[in-house]
C-alpha cells in the first residue's frame, strides 16, 4: 500500500475515536439529549476540516478535526449559555455564532500576523497548556474509565452510584492496558488502534454472548443535524431572539465574544504547533498566512454546518510521520477513510459501545500531562532547588499551578484566558528586551592569535570603524523592524560589521526580510561576517532561513566568534602595506621580538644556539601534557594551539610568522598546557632548553635581555586573553 494512504488511514482510525468523543464532550453539559449532537458535531467536523484542509491546504502533513481544547471550550460555553436559556434551537444558533466567528477571527489574526507570533510562542506556554487540557480532558472522561456513563460527572457518579457498570469497567481496563502498553512500554503509533480493536473486539464478543442487553452505554440513536428533525418554526422564532438576547444581556455578548476568541487563539496555537513540527521532521517551510486563511475558511464552514471547531495537530501529524507520510495525499487518505468509515459504521452506530471510544481519548489525553512538567513542579515546590531553574522552567510551572487552579475554580474558558495572559505577557517583555543585545564600536575583543606588531597596530586603528552587533533572544516582526531602523542609524560610520547570532534563539521571516532590506542598503566595500551558533545544545530557530538570506547577500558565514574575528582582521590587513612574513631566520627574529635590545654580537651569538624545524600541515609540534624541551620562532605558516575541554578541542590561540610558541613551559619547566598543531605547512627555529639555561648562566647579560623580551611576550599574552575573554561573554 503507498505509504500516504497507508498514514491517511491508519491516523483516521484514530481520528474517528478522537471525533466522537470530543463531540460528546463539547455537548456533556446537554446530557443524554446532547449526545447524538454531540457526535454528529465531531464528525462534520472532521470531515469538513480535513476536506477543506486537503483540496486549498498546502503546508505537508495535516490532518483536520476536533480537539480536547476546543471540545472543552465549547462545554463551557454551552454552561454559560444555559444560565440564560434552555432552548436547544437558541443553544445552537448561538454556538453557530461563536464558531463562525472564531473562523473570521482567525483571518483577522493572519492579517495581524499572529501565525507569526505562533512560531515564537515559548515551549513553556505550549507545555503548560497541553498539561492543563490533557488533564481536565482525561478528568471530564474519567466516570466512563471506571464504568459509569460517559456524560456522567464525577459529582453525579458519586451521587447516582446506580449506573456503575462493572462490565463497562472490565472492558475498559483491558483497553486501557493495551494502550498504555502500546504508549509507554512498547511505543507505537497503531497503539491506539491496537487498544480500539481489543475493546470493540470484547464488545462485540459480550453482545453475542450476553444473556439480554449489555448493560452498558451506547450511542442509543443515529447521529443528526439539530436542525434536520426541528420545526422550521421554532428556528425562525430562534433567529429573531439572539438578536434580542446578544444586546439585551451584555454579559452573553461578553461570553461570546470571549469564547469565539479563545477558539480562534486554541486553533491557530494547536495547527501551528503542528505546521512547525512537520516542518521540522521534513526540512520544509511552510506559507503561514496560506494556511491560516485555509483554517479560518474551514471553520467559518463549521460554524455554518453547526460542526465542532476544526484544527490540526501535532499528535496526528507525528503519528502520519512515523509512518511516513510526507504530502497532502496523506490527509486526502485521511479524509476518504473517515467518510468510509463513517458509511460502514453508520447502521450500527446506535450500538457503538461509547465507554471504549471515551477510554482511548482519555489515554492518549493523559499523555498530553508531561512527564517533564511533573518534575518541573516537584523541583518548584522545593526552595533550595527553585532558586537554581532557569526562567524559562519556572514560567512553565507558573503557567501550569495557574491554568490549573483558575480552571478548577471557575472553568476551562477562563482558565485558558489565564494562560493567554501568560503568553501576552511574555511577548510583552520580550518584545522590550530581546531582539538585540548591544552595538559596540572599537571592540576591545580580538580574535585570539599572534600577529605581527606592525599588523596589531594597524588592526587597533581599523578597529576604530568596526561594529559588533550582537542579537539575543527572539528576533521577531514584533520588533525587528525597530532593530532594523535603529541599526541603520547606528551604523552609518561603521566600514566592517560583525554579525553575532551565537545568542540568537529563534528568528522568522519578518527578521529575516529586514536583515536583507539592511545588507542590500548597505553601502559598497563594506566589510560584513556573519556567525552563527554551531554548538549541538544551541539551536537557532529559522536558522536555515537566516542563512539563506546571508548567503543571498554573499556575506561570510563563521560557525564561531573567534573564527570571524580572524576573518575579518584578515580582510582588514589585506589591503594593508604592512611589513612582509619573514624570509629567513633574521627577520623572523626581528619580528619575534625575542632580540630586542640585543646587540650585534648578541644576537649573533644567539642565533647559532637555533635549530631549523619543519611541519607539514597537520603535523603536531608538541601535545598537551608533554615535558618542555624549549622555545619555538614560526618563520612561515600557520600554527594553533588546542586544548580538550572534555567534550571537544578549543582553539586557544593562533600563531602567525614571528610568533614565539612554547615559551609558557619554558620558562616554568611545566608539561605543555596546550596541544600545538600545525595549520599549514610550517618553517620553525628552536631553540632546546638546555641552551636556554646555558644561556642564563653563562651569558648573564644576554639571558637577562632575553627573560625580559618573554616578560614582554607573556604580558602581551595576557592582554590577548582578556581580549579573546570579550569574545566569550
């Protein structure tokens, strides 16, 4: 079978479970009588989400229909609206209002460019609210877990403990020991098939069996429009009252419009949460306006048809990947299979065992709680152990303990209203403090190598016109046009830019369009290198579409900040008319300045105490920990010294012509506190330690010369050092 229908059908089989139950959970608050609407609304919405998602859809790997958020929003508007009236035709009427209006306000967001803001919601935020719906989804289905009915609250289980079914129970529990199998132990994506097929399986084997009726609870009708078998009387009088009861009760225009919104928010949240997790898996990039015009479309339908609100997400896209699925065709599949199996199901649907469908949603419901969460709480509740977690983990606990609590005192819709006020909030101060960290002329930062004087000069007056411009946090549309407006003022005197990005955590399109917009502003011969983070546990979010967008510009990209201040000094000193690399073993003394204040004869003396060296490239010199044998002058190439940080090798310092290397161990008579390695092909003078030290004792004056030169050298070592210590912070 193709691998798109293949994934299609196998996530339908779960979204149909997903469908109906949601349904009976949006419509729990009508009881009995809301159950057959219930399924007919978490059906159409399925169908006409994933349809519509599949014919005007673009983006890989979607999978329209319900979810336990928006089931659960639409439960707690349906208990606002029965404070008011117990009509069911206004009940509908109204929530056709709120769905509709839910999918115009999902266009309004993408014209405001809140599919934007969606990729840069914080992972606390999503955790949080994920944790928070799966535990009260899982909570609203927990009486049909332990066999009661599944419109059963717990406070009416615990009254009416009459309609406990103890085979409802045994059925369940062995579903449910099947799908925690399939979900914790042994995971797999057919595991909540796997689960639906043993529940049903035992059904259908106690239907055959069972002396009389089962006593467990079914659907006990077909599914149905409300509207199909109503009097078109009472819809016409139903029409002319809402408008009477929005502007006569402000408080129900109020719930209204709250809720519609929430909708809107929980949507675009959950299908762009999705959209980022298959273009992540995929390598792809998705059209997020496209998209979000597609949902606003599909559940404006919904709300037209009376159908739950439609929204993708990520646990049916990742179940469709592990598969393999990769195109749209997948979600055509899905859609077919869904009306297949709608049609095959349809004649007995009346006795479709409901406990078994509520028990596979609760599960994979629970999962939703995550484990990291959990731990997250049980260190917040810990003084000692709060004070050391990062900002980000103690946001995610906030959103949770708040979520939960406000939820537990009021409903599901204000306790989401919380949570967005945790997201409005977080967007406020990053859009105040985050984007760009600091613009900073004449660096004292260098990159950490051992040039020449003349070229150490010549760099300390070009520097003088260099800019680091360092980004941190999120670089967003909220507030990269402003960064893009303030760096073109700051920058007009600058001649080369170093572009750090190492800080950077996530950047979107917007970003990107005003980094371009900058660089192609920029004027001619201005000298600009890019770096951007290579280490694995930093990850830059849109960082392939930012290097896209420097390597349009045909700027330099550098995996390390010293690696692009080695590029760019040496663009500086290009064009310089500074003194030539060494030729011979004179020059290379002069330019060491190991024989400053030497006299002829002196240096003379000196020189006959050297030995030639030779490296080829990737040769080592010495390697860390060796015992010192003496003092190295590099005539020609290039030499690095490197160091095992544990997990990988450091760069300590570069050496050019005339740099001295190795003086470190021989002045101290320590092991080598750095492996030295050659970058290219090297020319070296050495001198042995044992002339060193016959120098000190037998040539005073000239050991006395020579110490002082290496006190020079180290001092200029140490300066270099805390140049490079800038690069680090």
């Amino acid at each position: 079978m193709n691998t798109e229908i293949k994934a299609g059908a196998l996530v339908a089989f779960g979204g149909y479970a997903q469908a109906i139950v949601y349904g009976m959970l949006a419509f729990a608050p009508l009881g009995q009588a809301g159950l057959a609407y219930g399924i007919y609304a978490g059906l159409a919405s399925a169908l006409l989400g994933s349809a519509i998602g599949a014919f005007s859809g673009k983006a890989p790997v979607q999978f329209g229909g319900p979810r336990s958020s928006t089931a659960l929003i639409i439960a707690g508007s349906l208990l606002g609206f029965l404070q008011i009236t117990d009509n069911h035709t206004e009940l509908m009427l109204l929530l056709a209002i709120e769905i509709s209006l839910a999918g115009a306000l999902i266009a309004l967001a993408q014209q405001q460019g809140v599919g934007k803001l969606m990729q840069f919601l914080p992972a606390p935020v999503l955790i949080g609210m994920n944790t928070t719906l799966g535990l009260f989804s899982t909570f609203k289905l927990l009486p049909a877990i332990v066999g009661f009915a599944v419109y059963t609250s717990i406070a009416e289980a615990v009254a009416d403990p009459d309609s406990f079914s103890i085979l409802a129970l045994g059925v369940s529990a062995i579903a449910i020991a099947v799908l925690v199998y399939f979900r914790a132990v042994r995971p797999n994506p057919l595991g909540l098939i796997y689960g639906l097929a043993v529940g049903f399986g035992l059904h259908a084997i106690l239907w055959w069996a069972w002396p009389g009726n089962l006593p467990v609870q079914t659907v006990g009708t077909l599914p149905a429009h409300p509207f199909f078998n109503g009097n078109h009387d009472h819809i016409a009088a139903a029409l002319q009252q809402i408008p009477g009861l929005l502007l006569g009760r402000p408080e129900l225009l109020l719930q209204v419009l709250v809720g519609s919104s929430v909708l809107a928010l929980l949507v675009v949240l959950e299908s762009m949460q999705s959209l980022l997790q298959v273009d992540q898996t995929l390598g792809t990039r998705h059209n997020t306006r496209h998209e979000l015009n597609v949902l606003a479309f599909a559940n404006v339908v919904c709300g037209l048809c009376l159908a739950l609100p439609s929204s993708n997400y990520f646990s049916r896209s990742n179940t469709a990947l592990a598969l393999g699925a990769k195109t749209r065709r997948s979600e055509t599949s899905y859609a077919c299979f869904i009306a297949g199996l709608l049609a095959v199901t349809w004649l007995v649907f009346e006795d479709l065992p409901l406990h078994i469908l509520a028990t596979a949603v609760a599960i994979s419901s629970l999962f939703l709680i995550q484990g990291s969460t959990l731990r997250l709480i049980k260190r917040f509740i810990r003084p000692s152990q709060r004070k050391r977690m990062a900002p980000s983990d103690r946001f995610t606990v906030w959103v949770v303990l708040s979520m939960l609590l406000v939820t537990g005192l009021s409903n599901l819709l204000v306790g989401t209203l919380v949570g967005v006020l945790f997201v409005a909030a977080y967007f406020l101060q990053q859009q105040s403090s985050s984007g760009l960290r600091s613009v900073e002329f004449w660096p004292a930062a260098r990159s950490r190598s051992m040039r020449p004087r003349a070229q150490r000069q010549h760099l300390h007056e070009a520097f003088e016109h260099l800019a680091w411009v360092r980004f941190e946090g999120n670089l967003f549309f909220g507030n990269a046009p402003w960064i893009a407006i303030h760096l073109q003022d700051e920058l007009v005197g600058a001649q080369s830019i170093v572009l750090d990005f190492t800080h950077l955590c996530y950047v979107d399109d917007t970003a990107c369009a005003c980094i371009e917009r900058l660089m192609r502003n920029a004027p001619l011969g201005l000298k600009i290198v890019a770096v951007l983070p290579a280490s694995p546990n930093q990850t830059l979010g849109g960082e392939n579409l930012l290097r896209e967008v420097l390597e349009h510009a045909d700027l330099s990209i550098q995996t390390h900040i010293d690696d692009a201040f080695w590029w760019m000094e040496n663009q500086l000193l290009s064009n310089a008319a500074l003194d030539a690399p060494p030729h011979n073993d004179e020059q290379a003394l002069i330019q060491s300045h190991l024989c400053d204040d030497m006299s002829a004869q002196q240096t003379e003396r000196f020189s006959k105490l050297l030995e030639q060296r030779s490296l080829h490239s990737g040769q080592e010199l010495f390697t860390e920990g060796d015992q010192p044998c003496g003092l190295y002058i590099l005539i020609r190439g290039q030499l690095s010294a490197w160091q095992n940080t544990g997990n990988s090798n450091e760069r300590l310092m570069r050496f050019c012509p005339g740099s001295l290397v190795g003086e470190m161990a021989l002045i101290d008579n320590k092991p080598r506190s750095a492996t030295v390695r050659a970058d290219t092909a090297c020319d070296l003078l050495f001198l042995p330690a044992r002339h060193f030290e016959e120098l000190r004792h037998e040539h005073a004056e000239l050991g006395r010369i020579m110490l002082n030169n290496l006190a020079r050298e180290l001092a200029l070592r140490i300066r270099l050092a805390n140049q490079s210590l800038s690069l680090m912070q």
